[in-house]
C-alpha cells in the first residue's frame, strides 16, 4: 500500500481539503542564501570543468554554457495555479506587445497543491480531498470548463448526527424544489435552523462579492450566532464540520466575510470534480503556457532574487542564473518570506500561519453505501476522541473515472486536531476511520469496510492554505492585496508577488492574485520600454 507524505508550499485554490479547494510545491522551496565564499565557488567551477564535455578547453558546451544567464522579461517563481495564471495574463491580447516569460519551478510538476495521484491500478487520489467551485469568478474567466469535463455533487449533504447506520440529508430546496419536504424535516439541527437560513441565502444572493467584503469582519462562529442566530446545534452538526472542512480551522479562527463569500459561491453555482480528477486543472493552464511559449523550467529551486539597478533582477538557481527585467514571485506565503528576505535591507518576515489537513483514501470491489454524488458530514463531532473523520466523499460515484470500471473509492477528510492525535501512525489512524465508518453505515457494509477495503494513500498536507484571520497578512481581501508590496513593505520596482496568501485563501484567490501580478508586471515592462524610446 503506497503511503503518500506531502509537505505543500503554495497556495491556491480554496480546496475543500474538506470542501474547497486548494497550489503549492510538493517539495518546499527553501531559500537558502548561497555562499559567499569566492574559493569555494571557484573549486566547484573548476570541478565542473573536469566532468562536463568541452569544460577543460574553453568550448561554448561547457562550463561557460552550463553556468550561462539566461535572459527574459519577465520570471516567474512558483508554477501553482497562481505563477500559472501571471504567465497567462502577461501572454494575453490585453497585456500589449509579446514577451519573453520564463517560469521556474522547484518541483517535477506545475499546480502547486491542484494535483492528482494515479495508482498503478487505475485510482485517481487527488492530493487532499478538493472541489472544484464553478462559480469561482476568476475560474471562470481562466479555464476552459468544457475541457474539465466537470461532474456537479447534489446540493446540500448527508450528515451522521449520532445514530447509528443513519444520515440525515440537509437539502438544498432552491434548487431542487422536490427536496422542500426534505429540508424542512431533517434531524440537522432545529426547525428554526430552516427558517434562519432564508434570510442568510437572501443576503448572499443579493449582494456582491465586494458588498460582502465590505462588511464589518468577525469571526465566524460569532456571526452563525449574533447575526444569524443559529442554535449551537445546527453549528455543531452542520456549518462546523462543511466550514471546517473548507477553511481547516475552528470557526472561531474563521472570517464572516470568508463565510459569506463562500455561501454565496456554493449557493449559486454547483461544487464539481473534473472528470479526470483536480490534476486535470493545472494540467489545462500548463497546455496554454506552452501553447502561449512560456519557458518553463522545472526542478530548479530559486535561491535568490537580486536587484541589478533599476530595470532588471537576476534570479539565481543554484550555480546557473536568469536575467529578467520583472520578477513575479508566485509561492506560497512562507516561501515568499524566506526569498523576499534575502533583499538588500530586508528584514526577516513574521510567518504568516498554515492550515493543515489529512486525508486517507480506500478502494474496493462492492458497491459504495451512498450511490448519491454528495458529501457526507460527521455532525457527532464534538472532540477527536469521538473519531478523526470530519467528511467523507465517494469521488467515483461524482466522476466513475476516479476508479476503475465496477470499483470505487472513498475519501476521508481530518483535520488537524485529529491528524495530531495520532502523530503519523497511519496504521492506528486506519483502524480508527474504519471502526468509525462502520457506525454510519447500514450493517451490511460493516465486513466491507473493515475487512475489504484497501488503504490507497493518506496524506498529510502541512501547508494546504494560509490562515483568514488575524496574524500578519490573513487570507481574506478581495481583489488582492497591492502585489507591489509584502507585509506592508515596498519592494524592488519590478518585483511582485502573488499566490492565494495575497488575497482569499481559495482557488479564486490564487487566480486572482495571479492575473493582478501579471497585469502589474506588464505595465510595468511597457512602461519601460516607453522610458527607453523617450531616451533615443
């Protein structure tokens, strides 16, 4: 049984690591500032001058060609979502003039933390359970929803409340006005809960993501409570395991105006899986990269970024070096602070919080206990010594791709807490989910899930979205912060930065962020080049 161990850096999608969806390095890219010492660098040149082809006599194929600076307009650091939409945005009709753009990035692959695992027999294991959100504006203005493919989930979602082999379904009557009756009896919380919600999905529908935005913010848990008046048991059985699962932090931790914008994004829109999984979406704007003739340089971790006057930045990878007269740096917040702070007279950057998540997967032969495309909610939630599973998910009853023909799969979301509890003893951890699951579930299945079912993958994601709520720079302005600057310092003209960190920690976020780094860069290319005809 393979075991999956991923450490994330970069961030975007707003991953339902429960619900939403999260991009990132596989690998973290760690800045280290190179050495300074001129004797050590000399030997190591003089020993690659020993091992490459033609480096002894001075050939252009070697030591000279191997350590040469390659030039562009514009770098671009980090290939997530985010680096991948600047590349785009820079490329477009709206951006002017052609440019050269290189794309650099530490790992084997682009889309940071949108990525999918293949199994030898055929499973798609997305890198933490995630949805993807259709009605994400900046989605919609990026990809191609035709060629994802996407399969919508029911509205709505079955939650276990406690007894045992049953789900109560808390529906979506809006948009399937059959499920009213549904609605309105479900064992989730009080009758009053129903009625509560009319006024919140009223208040959504009716004002836009910058009106919600605009409001005074709070924490989450404080508005369920004082704006909308919702029982403690509705929160506990409901909005805490979905809000928890999109966001992977305690409500208290989490924005209203986060809340607000993602209800209204589930409550007119669908939440869909590619058909070929979450890979397929940074699989996509790569295509268009390379269509468009973005260079991208893969397995190269940046070390540096030095200033060289006015108009350019050499951006150093190791032994070689990229000339470029704007840089975007397009990792995860953490990353950011460790690059930015080896700028001349920088200072180092107080860290910006992580949300981490787990998630196991289970294939198996027999038919799934839900053949309906929904999520199912662990609403007897109250402590990780009642059980690690906040949601779970059946991707290949959403998409039948996710498993091979006849076969299935199921995703387990747990957060924090619970990941903690168990410390990386997957093998405790399995045992658990699976005595757990056997309390949601008809009898039937209860041999199945504990004696059939095969452990997949699990995951262990430590950086799968930057916090929304206080610390230095919280995940949650709309339309991005200024790219121009980081923690409220100005940077190098020319120099910008993007990624979900700068603006909402979702998927939407992380475009977002991208397109306003490549807009920023462009103008400022254009501008000089305006400067250098000026001066003829």
């Amino acid at each position: 049984m393979p075991s999956y161990k991923h450490i994330f850096s970069f961030g975007a999608l707003s991953v339902f690591q429960g619900v939403t969806f999260v991009n990132a390095f596989v690998t973290p890219l760690h800045a280290v500032k190179p050495s300074n010492n001129r004797q050590s660098s000399l030997f190591v040149i003089d020993f690659l001058k020993g091992i490459i082809p033609g480096g002894g006599n001075g050939g252009s194929s070697g030591v000279e060609s191997f350590l040469a600076t390659e030039e562009c307009d514009v770098c671009i650091v980090g290939g997530g979502v985010a680096g991948m939409a600047s590349a785009l945005t820079l490329l477009s009709e709206e951006s002017g003039s052609s440019k050269k753009v290189t794309l650099v990035e530490a790992s084997p692959t682009l889309g940071g933390r949108v990525q999918s695992d293949v199994t030898e027999d055929g499973y798609i294991l997305d890198r933490g359970f995630a949805v993807f959100i259709e009605e994400y504006p900046f989605a919609k203005k990026l990809l191609d929803y035709d060629g994802l493919k996407l399969k919508r989930f029911e509205p709505g979602a079955l939650v276990y409340t406690g007894e045992d082999g049953s789900l109560s379904k808390v529906a979506d009557p809006l948009r399937r006005p059959g499920d009213l009756l549904v609605a309105l009896t479900a064992n989730v919380g009080e009758f009053t809960d129903k009625l509560r919600v009319l006024p919140l999905l009223f208040h959504v529908f009716t004002n836009t993501v910058d009106d919600l935005f605009a409001e005074p913010e709070t924490d989450t848990l404080s508005c369920l409570k004082n704006r909308w008046g919702f029982s403690d048991k509705f929160i506990a059985e409901f909005m805490q395991p979905f809000l928890e699962g999109i966001y992977l932090a305690p409500l208290e931790e989490q924005s209203s105006r986060m809340f607000h914008f993602v209800f209204k994004m589930f409550s007119e829109g669908a939440a869909c899986l590619p058909e070929e999984g979450m890979k397929s979406v940074a699989q996509q704007m790569e295509s268009r990269c390379e269509e468009n003739g973005v260079r991208i340089v893969k397995e190269k971790a940046v070390t540096e970024v030095i200033p060289k006057g006015e108009d350019s930045f050499v951006v150093k990878t190791g032994l070689s070096s990229i000339q470029a007269k704007s840089v975007i740096i397009a990792t995860e917040g953490n990353v950011a602070e460790k690059i930015l702070s080896t700028l001349p007279g920088m200072k180092p950057f107080s860290e910006q919080t992580q949300r981490s998540v787990g998630c196991l997967y289970y294939t198996f032969d027999s038919k799934a206990p839900v053949e309906e495309p929904i999520l199912i909610l662990n609403g007897a939630r109250t402590s990780p010594d009642v059980g690690p599973v906040n949601n779970i998910c059946f991707p290949s009853i959403v998409s039948p791709t996710y498993a091979p023909e006849g076969k299935n799969i199921c995703s387990v979301t747990i957060l924090k807490p619970a990941m903690d509890k168990y410390n990386g003893d997957i093998t405790k951890l399995d045992e658990t989910v699976r005595k757990q699951l056997v309390s949601w579930f008809p009898t039937e299945f209860k041999d199945d899930i504990l004696n059939s079912w095969k452990l997949a993958g699990s995951y262990d994601i430590q950086s799968a979205q930057p916090s929304q709520l206080g610390g230095p720079s919280p995940a949650s302005v709309t339309g991005g912060r200024d790219n121009s600057l980081f923690r409220n310092r100005k940077l190098p003209n020319g120099l910008f930065v993007c990624g979900d960190h700068m603006a909402t920690a979702t998927l939407n976020g992380a475009l977002e962020s991208g397109v306003k780094a490549g807009q920023a860069a462009a103008s400022h290319i254009s501008q000089q080049s305006v400067e250098l005809l000026e001066t003829i």
